[in-house]
C-alpha cells in the first residue's frame, strides 16, 4: 500500500473519530460530489416547486419572483447526501481495497443505483413510485410491490389483500420477470445501507444477504476519464427539456405514458405548436432520438 493510499485511510478514521481538520478537509474533497447530485436530483424532482419557490441551488433550476420563499429541498438533499456519504461509520469502513482512493470510494458509491434510491426513500418519506408497467398488471400489483420490497412473505401479502396464495405467487412473479426485463430490480430492495467492507468480519453473512453492496472499484483510465468528461460537458449543453426527457426515457427508462403526463403536467412542450398535454408517443420518440443525436455530435 502505497504513502498517499494510507495516508487517505488516516484521514478518513481521524474525520470519524471527531477531527474537526480532518472532518473538513473531508467535507471539502466531496463537495463536488454532493453538490453535482443535489442539482441533478433536484432538478429530476423539482416538479412545481420551481415556480412556488426560490431555488438554493449554486446554479438555481429557474429564476423566482423577489418575494417567494426559499426552497428547503436543495439545503436539506445537500445535508443527507453529506450525512449518508460521509457519516463515521461510513468512513470506518474505506479499507482502499484494490488501491482505491478515498475519493473513488466515495464517489462511487455516491453515483451508485442504491445511493439514489436512498435519497428517494427520505425525499419521498419512503414511498416509492410504483411503475405504470406494474400497475397494469393487475388491480393488487402495486400492494403486492410494496409488499415484496418490505419483505414480506407471500402467505403474510395474500392474509392482507384477502387473496390466495398461488395469485399472489403468480403476480410475484411476474412482477419480478418485468422489473428484471426492464433492468430495475433494485426497485424492490428494501432502504439499506450495507457494504461490502464488512463481508471479512467473522459474522459469517452471505453476500445475499445484503440488499446493498458499495463497492469502490478500481481507479478510472485517462481514456475513461476523458469519455466521462466528454460526456459531462455535452451533456450540459442540453436543455433542461432534452436531459429530463433521456434521463427519464434511458436512464430511468420511464414509460413514456409517464413521461407525457409529467410533461403535461408541467406544460413543457417539446415540439413547436403542439401544447404539452397534446403530446403523444410518437412525437416523444423522434425528440427522443433527435436529442440523443445532438449529445452525440456534442461529444465528437
């Protein structure tokens, strides 16, 4: 292990144990962290808040009238993401496995699915949106999600709903099947924060047994590195419209009857003529598309 690498171990168990420097020297190394995913959720989950409120943000979402109230979601998203990223029990646990730096170790797990949806379950108060797919499935589907992702037994999930056993066996299942299809098990875990630091300290846990795993890999390459700067700075060229619109299509991959609702909703229109809540499907596509293509020749 090299100097810097152990160095980094003792600056992050001296922040842990109450170092005021260490603490904030810690504090500062992640705030380009924190401060990135504070905007970029905000932003997702802003919603009508921006025309009600003043945005906190150090590049606020939109201008607000001189006599509206500050909003209380970009300081407090700042305090969890500070709180949840860099809490002693967190830093106890960087053991810069495979060389990895403080840094890397953070920011992968700030960068992480689980870490998003940690940040949901408390911006949320826990309730998680329940997928238009999964909805559709059946009239219980969305009590027998809740129910799975609170680990229940399928026998305690049929005593709720008045249902047998093997329809809700079956709805399970397919509940799982679609959510596995469209990449978004991780839906289902419950709130959690586990690491896989701690596998080697003899209580015998089985990595299944965790519903999270942080992991701090390897350092990035120059030419990984170069691609995501690429890709950030493109990606800042777009407008609000164009990044909601891929964050949710590809990212979040959203069904589009979603996205056309909350693009009603907030009467953004993407096509010049149409109002927003006469938007359809084709229409979202083909922006879709045409964005896509932009952030493409934006990287090159």
């Amino acid at each position: 292990m090299n100097k810097s690498i152990a160095d980094q171990i003792g600056l992050a168990q001296q922040a842990a144990s109450g170092d005021s420097l260490a603490r904030q020297n810690i504090n500062t190394l992640i705030h380009p962290i924190i401060s990135y995913q504070t905007a970029r959720f905000c932003k997702r989950f802003c919603f009508e808040n921006r025309y009600r409120f003043a945005c906190t943000l150090e590049k606020p979402i939109a201008p607000a009238s001189h006599d509206a109230l500050l909003c209380e979601w970009g300081n407090a998203s700042y305090g969890w993401m500070l709180n949840d990223l860099v809490g002693s029990k967190r830093l106890l646990k960087y053991q810069a496995k495979f060389d990895s730096s403080l840094y890397n170790y953070l920011y992968n797990i700030g960068n992480s699915i689980a870490f998003y949806e940690r940040w949901k379950d408390w911006r949320f108060n826990g309730n998680v949106h329940v997928p238009t797919y999964i909805q559709q499935l059946h009239p219980n589907a969305g009590k027998v999600f809740y129910g799975l992702r609170a680990e229940e037994s399928i026998a305690i999930i049929a005593q709720k709903l008045l249902c047998s056993e093997d329809e809700i066996q079956q709805l399970s299942r397919e509940i799982i099947i679609i959510l596995t299809r469209k990449r978004r098990l991780h839906l289902l875990d419950p709130p959690a924060t586990i690491s896989l630091t701690e596998l080697n300290n003899g209580h015998g846990m089985a990595v299944d047994d965790y519903s999270e795993n942080d992991v701090a890999f390897y350092d990035e390459s120059p030419e990984h590195s170069e691609s995501k700067l690429k890709l950030h700075s493109a990606w800042s060229k777009l407008t609000p419209v164009e990044q909601f619109v891929l964050e949710a299509l590809i990212i979040e991959q959203q069904d589009a009857e979603d996205v056309l609702v909350a693009l009603a909703k907030l009467n953004i229109s993407i096509k010049a003529g149409i109002n927003a809540d006469k938007t359809n499907r084709q229409q979202l596509y083909y922006f879709r598309r045409k964005t896509i293509a932009k952030l493409n020749e934006l990287m090159n």
